[in-house]
C-alpha cells in the first residue's frame, strides 16, 4: 500500500517530529510512504531523504486562501498514484483533502494536531471538508471532543491515535548548582511563556534558573519582560535547538505553561527522561498526566497557582520518584513500536 502523508511545511516543529518518530525505524513500516509540505521544506526534509524516503516540496504560498494549491496537490497526487492520502495540519487538511477527493483517491484521512480555534465560517468550511475524509485522526482525546462539540465532525468519524515519542539522547550532565526549570517549545503567546516568567520573578529563591529554548514571534516581547522584571541573571534565552536533550539532560524541571496544547510532545521528551514535568491542564496534556503522581498540572489562566506549584515543587521531596513515574507511564504509551503498529493497522481497517 502506497500512503502519501501531506502537510503544510517538512522544517522544524511538532508534525515534523512525528514524522521523523515515525520513519526512524523503517524496519516496522510494512507500507510504502511518501511524504510532501505544501509550504517550505528544512530540517524534516533533508532527514527523510536521508532514510531514503520520497519527499516532494511543494513551495507554495500554503494560505488556505490560495485555492490553486488544491490544483498543485492533484497533479502531486496523480503523479504518486497513492492508495491513501492522509493530510495533516489545517492548510494541508483543507487543500490535500478536496485534492484526494477530486482526485479519486479511495481512502482519505485528515489529522488534526493541535486544538484548533477557529472562526464560525472557519467551522463550517472545515465541518464539510472533513465530511470528504473516511477519518480524521485526532493526536488526543481532548483534539476530538472539541472537534465534535464545534459539530467540525461527528463522533463516529474520529479516531484519537496519540503521537509517537523519540527517545532524545541521554547526554552528559551539565553541573549546575541552581535549581534548573527548563522551557521548550515557540514562543507564541499561545504557549504562555510570558506567565512563566512573571511567576518565576515572584519566586523568594536565588539558587534557581529559567532557561528558554525556542523562537518565535513574542521573543523580543519577552525579552524586554525579562529586563523589565530585573531577572536577566537568571533568566537564558538559548534560541532554537535541534537537539532538546541537551537542557532536557541538566532540568530538574520541565515546564509547559501553554494556553491551548493539542498534545504536548515536548512534554513527553522530558518525561522519557525521567526530568519531572508541571504543565498546563488544558487540552491533552492531562490524558498521560496524573497530577502529583507522573507529574503536576495547573490551570494556565490563573497566574498565582503557577507560582505556588513552582515554590512546591522546588521544595518537594519526591521529584526523582515523579520523575520515574512519568517515565514509565510515557514508555508505555507514546513508543513508536506502537504507533507504528496502531497507524498501519488503522490505514489496512480503512483502507478494506
């Protein structure tokens, strides 16, 4: 079976990540995959290729406005001859799918991989898109019940199929006398991080540090907060990193403060490597974390609990026991092996 999975850029971020779970070992891939971005291609890219996979880079203007893209994915997909298109993130959701269909593919699926929040005419474009697919994959529970609730798809039309987690490489620790709290992730005020920073202004500790590792649109913003907030001591802004583990590895704590979070695989990194994680309750962080037990969780609209859950946490007496916990509850649930196991039997059921 020939499964062409498209989405709307092959760089840096979390669908490119899943992609890259997925293909790192090809011994457990018993079908044939070609990958395609409507958008740019990068970092994810030149991976793929690498592992010696077929991968096409549209370059498109991916606006979801440009409908010429629907044309440019239908002369893609009649050239590939795919059994199965399966789209992910909402600007290859919207053109890949009417493509497929137009296209005469027999079996097509869309992903969503976040919360989406989207307009009234948004809900509606997106509730008769989604009525072309066969499924739409949902990378949480969370991702699922507010696409029913929105009426973008009916209950029996989404399947939650949680991401794929890679293990990062365990490197050498880093010695810091300082209590540690790590950020990864864009810096976006949807992630939140300009809370995170306030509240770790407020904490009585000298022998504590943030480090920020990401980029993004709010950088700047955030920056200035910092100076603002007189914390420039203790506060490192590391711009992107390709290898996360390498402050993962030295955390003694992982922080995701996000206001909306589809998934949260960040989250799951740190947890592969035993480093406690304290992240927002909303959205499909909460379905793999139990609070005070594989980890602790917060409600990201009230400031002052994420300040008390950091002063508790840095004074807890069970991080490494926390740590193990959420280790195990993210090996059992987020391996490739399974991933693997559970997309390529859903794509044999839907395929028929």
């Amino acid at each position: 079976m020939k499964v062409l999975k498209l989405t709307t850029l092959l760089d840096f971020g979390g669908q490119e990540k899943q992609y890259l779970s997925v293909t790192e070992k090809p011994e457990l891939l018993n079908h044939q995959y070609v990958f395609a971005a409507l958008g740019f291609g990068g970092n994810a890219e030149k991976e793929l290729k690498k592992r010696g996979f077929e991968v096409y880079i549209l370059n498109r203007n991916f606006s979801i406005r440009n409908l010429s893209n629907i044309w440019a994915v239908y002369r893609l997909i009649k050239k590939i001859k795919p059994d199965v298109v399966h789209t992910a993130a909402a600007e290859a959701n919207f053109h890949g799918i009417i493509a497929a269909k137009l296209a005469g593919v027999k079996t097509i699926i869309g992903e969503e991989i976040g919360i989406p929040n989207h307009s009234g005419i948004a809900k509606r474009i997106f509730r008769w898109v989604y009525q072309l697919t066969d499924n739409v994959i949902c990378v949480s529970a969370s991702v699922k019940n507010h696409l029913v609730a929105t009426r973008e798809i009916r209950e029996e039309k989404g399947v939650v199929i949680y991401n794929p987690v890679s293990v990062p490489k365990v490197l050498p620790l880093i010695e810091n006398k300082r209590f540690r709290i790590v950020y990864i992730g864009r810096l976006e005020k949807v992630k939140n991080v300009a809370s995170l920073i306030k509240a770790f202004a407020k904490l009585s500790d000298d022998i504590i540090e943030l480090i920020l590792v990401g980029d993004g649109r709010e950088k700047e913003s955030l920056e200035n907060l910092v100076t603002d907030l007189k914390i420039s001591d203790k506060v490192y802004f590391k711009g992107f990193c390709s290898e996360p583990s390498k402050y993962l590895c030295s955390a003694d704590l992982f922080v995701l403060p996000s206001y909306s979070e589809g998934f949260g695989i960040a989250a799951v990194e740190a947890m592969f490597l035993k480093v406690p994680v304290l992240a927002t309750n909303i959205g499909g962080v909460h379905e793999f974390i139990t609070d005070g037990q594989t980890g602790w969780l917060f409600n990201p609209n009230d400031p002052e609990e994420l300040k008390k859950k950091l002063e508790e946490i840095i004074k807890s007496k069970i991080l490494k026991k926390v740590g193990w916990k959420g280790y195990e509850s993210a090996v059992n649930t987020f391996s490739i092996e399974n991933y693997v196991k559970d997309l390529e039997n859903f794509y044999l059921l839907t395929h028929g």
